[in-house]
C-alpha cells in the first residue's frame, strides 16, 4: 500500500518563494567593507535572486554548471545563495583565505565558468593561473568604475535582466551548492550538497533542542559564508523569516559588539577564537556594549570550552555548542541538556554542554575501534562515525574512499566516546591524541584544562618525540597578562586536574597561536615548528 501524500520535491525554491512572499519586509543588513551599513529586505533578495537566476542564463550557465563565489558575508552573497541553486548551477563558495594553489586547485576541481567576486578580493584572480580562472568574472563592486578589463559588474548585470527566469524543474537530489574541505591533511576533497540535504538541514537546524531559530529572531553568523554555508545560517533564517544581520569582513571583537547592540542580534555563530576576542574587548570597557537581546552564542568549528561557556553565563548570553564537518552540511550534534538532566549539578551541566552534544534529528552516530563498535559507556573509545540525509556519501571525482566503511558510514577522523545519555565527547582527532608509554593522551582534554586558568587566552597541546615514551605532550600558550604566568604555575594547573603522567613536558609561550584558513589551531605548523626541539630544549618563550 502506497501513501496518499503528494510527492513535491524538497528544493531551495521553496526556501526562497517562502522568504519572499511570507517575510518579504523583514530586514537583511550588511555591513560594507568599508565599515557603512546597508539595509534591504527578504522581499528585495527574493526578486534579485530571481534576476541573478535570468542573468547567469543569459552568460551561457547551463544546468549544473558550477558558480563560484570569492566573498564576505553581505547580503549579494545571499542572493548568489538562492539565485544560483534555483537557476539549475551549482554554488560553489570558496574561501578566500586559502593559499592561492589550493584556491587554484579547488576552481579546476569545480571546473568553475562563471565567479562572482568582491571588489576587494580581486587581487586573488590576478595570481590566479589562466587554466584556474573561469570564463566570466562578475565583481561586486562598490562602484562601478575601473574594473579590471573583461570583467563583468554585478549590478549592470542584473539590470540587464528585467524578467526573472521561470524556475526549472529541479529535482531535490540535484546538486545545489559544493564546499571544499579545509586541507588540514592533503588536498582539499569537494563535497556537493543536495537540494534536499539543505532543506532538511534548515528545518532541523531550527528546532527548538537544536538551534532554536524563530522568526522573531535577529541571527547574525559571523561564520563566514564561503565556510560550509555558513553553517546553513543563511537558508535557516530565510526559512523561518528571521532577520539577518551580515557583518562583512570585520571580524574584530568591538566591530561585532557594536552590530549586536546596534542591531539587536539575538543569535550568533563563530569558531571560538572570535568569542575570545568578544570577552576580550568586553573586558577592557565592562559595560560599553549592549548583550540585552543576545540569547545564544553558537560555537563551533573548534571545541568550546567550559571556561569559555561560563565566561558567557556571567554575562547573559548562553553558549550553544555544536559539532559538525564539511561533509555534513555541517551539523552533527548539537549540545543541549536533556530536560532529565536540568537537576544535575552546575558543574555536571557545563561538562555536559561542553561536549558536542546530542546527534541532530535524522542523523545517526556510532564509534568503531578495530574490532567495532565501542559501547555507550563515556569511556571507551573510538573513531567517530556518521550517517544521514546530509551527510556525504562520497566526494567529488571519487577521491577519498577510505574515509568511508563498507556499510556507507562516513569515518569522521575523530576519536569520541559516547556517553550512555547519547552525548558524544571528542577526545581528539586521530591525528592528534598522544601515545606515551602506551596510554593514549587527549590534546584536547588537557587544552580545555588550561583555558580554565585565568592567565591563559589561548592554548594547544601537541605530541613531540621522546626516545624514552614514543611522544610526551608540549603546551603551547598565548598568555592573557604581561607578564606571562610561570611555566610551574601552568603545570602545578594541570596536576590538580589531570593524572601525572598527562601533565605536559614543558610549556612554550608564544604571541600567537597559528591557524587554519577556517580559524581552527593549526597543529601541523606547531608541529613542524617545535618537533624538532624534542624535549631537550627547556620551556620559555618562543
């Protein structure tokens, strides 16, 4: 016996048709590059997006060509969001931060033709290899004078096209928009999201135990929109009709305040390194900024700590903590309480929320050792590993094939246990966990161990060789004070927390601490950097 529902396609056009029509007065705001707010509306991205769609026709894209987009968070990126997926293309956002070989090599996998681009960004095209530059170069230009020759402005070309192109019969399993993961090991793999995988996405994402987003909320993702979509934020929103704030390309702690404050932003999203750069900020003048309307802070992208939700508890605004990937559109889990654990105690409720949480709706989750799954038991450990209608199944061009079992479960690279309650606790990533003496050591664990202590703005733990116990950890520290915290008084820290054959070898102080080009520790540079100085060399400043 077969149902008696009607079989429509769950596609982006519904996203976008909804926002129009439903929530066309309600305000999308940006903040320009060069520091000015613009204003606009759903109903006005709806009908741009509706011409980008004609004009991309118009340069020759065919169905499922590939746009590519070289951004800031603005509202003419969230018209590329829409206009491009419902044109029949493929969006494809690229992150600008990258080195310009692997943005090279990320545009010849695409096979991007058409590029749209912020003005300020185009040096980029400049070094760009001829075979890695697509046919058509649109800038989104604050002007519309001296623009590189052959180039194309954004605005003249969706004057051009005065009717908005009928929509094509899109099927939810087209693909919609790829990304491209961030090369923290060997080349960037591409991973095509589905129509349907993004819808699905921003229906679950709003729900209450998940993110929570409403219609009456002011969400601002300082996420950037080339990474991951901006953890769907944008499509989220625009499905529930919430407003948007846009905060372009600053990203400095004062700059976003003033947008909260000014803009009365009620839901927020960043990697943790911006929210200590917000506490920082907030720290110098107490008071200077309004957090009235803020609710939640989401973080991702990293792990949150525990010193870090707190910091945030005392001010008013909840941290949310979220884990999720590239290949997962990207949310996995998601770190609310369970209503049965609101009685636990306070510090039972911030380890919990410190986790990554509960697997989002619709996604499955286990940890495979050698010899297979590992028991729900908050103890035993092993790889991390997903399923769902928004997870990949594969990558582009077929490459990456040991990333996934024989039963089709994405190996996440991720070493987690899972707690009998269903919360998964990432230990480390496989790459990073520690063996000394034959005992694994989590980086992570002792990480979050040191951002407890008040001397401490950042910190990474990595493993160095040792002749005697294979690997002993190093603790690389940014200190929050001048002068910088002694090296025993860090150590002495890490005793009263953690067994004594974990405590680090040594602690370096440095003024930074490097990072990816999505704002993650780069523990491949602080390898290569103090690897080869073992543990002979004593702790100091580096």
């Amino acid at each position: 016996m077969k149902s008696t529902m009607m079989d429509r396609d769950l596609t982006l056009v519904h996203v976008l048709e909804r926002a129009g029509t439903l929530f066309g007065d309600r305000e999308v705001v940006s903040r320009e590059p060069d520091g000015s707010i613009s204003r606009t509306t759903y109903g006005s991205i709806y009908e741009r997006s509706r011409r980008l769609a004609a004009a991309l026709a118009g340069l020759g894209m065919q169905r499922g060509d590939r746009v590519a987009t070289l951004g800031w968070n603005h509202a003419r990126h969230l018209e590329a969001y829409f206009g491009v997926p419902v044109s029949g293309a493929v969006l494809h956002t690229v992150n600008p931060r990258l080195h310009i070989d692997d943005i090279a090599f990320i545009m010849r996998a695409a096979q991007d033709r058409t590029l749209l681009i912020d003005e300020s960004l185009l040096p980029i095209v400049e070094e760009l290899p001829a075979d890695a530059c697509p046919e058509h170069v649109v800038v989104w230009a604050s002007t519309h004078a001296d623009l590189p020759a052959g180039d194309l402005s954004y605005e003249e070309l969706l004057a051009g096209s005065d009717e908005p192109m009928p929509y094509p019969d899109l099927s939810e399993t087209d693909a919609a928009s790829m990304c491209f993961t961030s090369a923290t090991t060997g080349r960037p793999k591409g991973v095509v999201y589905s129509h349907r995988a993004l819808v699905l996405h921003s229906i679950v994402s709003a729900m209450p135990d998940e993110f929570g987003i409403s219609g009456h909320d002011v969400v601002m993702p300082v996420v950037p929109m080339f990474h991951v979509n901006a953890w769907g934020l944008p499509y989220t929103a625009s499905l529930v009709g919430a407003e948007l704030v846009l905060p372009g390309p600053s990203m400095d702690g004062a700059s976003l305040l003033e947008l909260i404050g000014s803009e009365g932003v009620t839901f927020t999203a960043g990697v943790p390194t911006v929210w200590v750069r917000v506490l920082e900020t907030i720290a110098t003048d107490p008071g200077a900024y309004d957090l009235s309307a803020l609710r939640t802070v989401l973080v991702g992208g990293a792990a949150a700590s525990p010193a870090l939700i707190e910091a945030f508890d005392e001010l008013g605004p909840s941290v949310l903590h979220a884990w999720g990937m590239t290949e997962t559109t990207p949310i996995g889990s998601v770190a609310r309480l369970k209503p049965t654990l609101a009685s636990s105690s306070r510090e039972e409720q911030v380890r919990l929320r410190a986790t990554q949480g509960l697997p989002a709706p619709l996604v499955e989750i286990r940890a495979a050792s050698p010899d297979g799954p590992v028991p729900w038991d908050g103890e035993t450990m092993g790889e991390l590993e997903v399923s769902g209608p928004w997870v990949t199944g594969s990558y582009l061009s077929g490459v990456g094939l040991d990333r996934f079992t024989d039963d089709g479960w994405l190996r996440t690279g991720d070493i987690a246990v899972i707690e009998p309650e269903g919360y998964v606790r990432i230990v480390d990533r496989a790459g990073d966990l520690i063996k000394s003496g034959g005992e694994w050591i989590s980086s992570l664990e002792l990480e979050n161990a040191l951002m407890e202590h008040p001397a401490v703005r950042e910190a990474a733990v990595i493993a160095i060789p040792d002749d005697v116990w294979t690997e002993r950890p190093l603790a690389v520290v940014v200190p929050a004070v001048d002068p910088a915290p002694e090296e025993r008084e860090l150590l002495d820290f890490l005793r009263a927390r953690s067994a004594k054959w974990q405590v680090p070898d040594g602690v370096f102080f440095v003024d930074e601490i490097p990072k990816t080009a999505t704002g993650k520790v780069s523990k491949r540079d602080l390898r290569e950097r103090f690897t080869e100085h073992g543990t002979e060399r004593g702790p100091g400043r580096s």
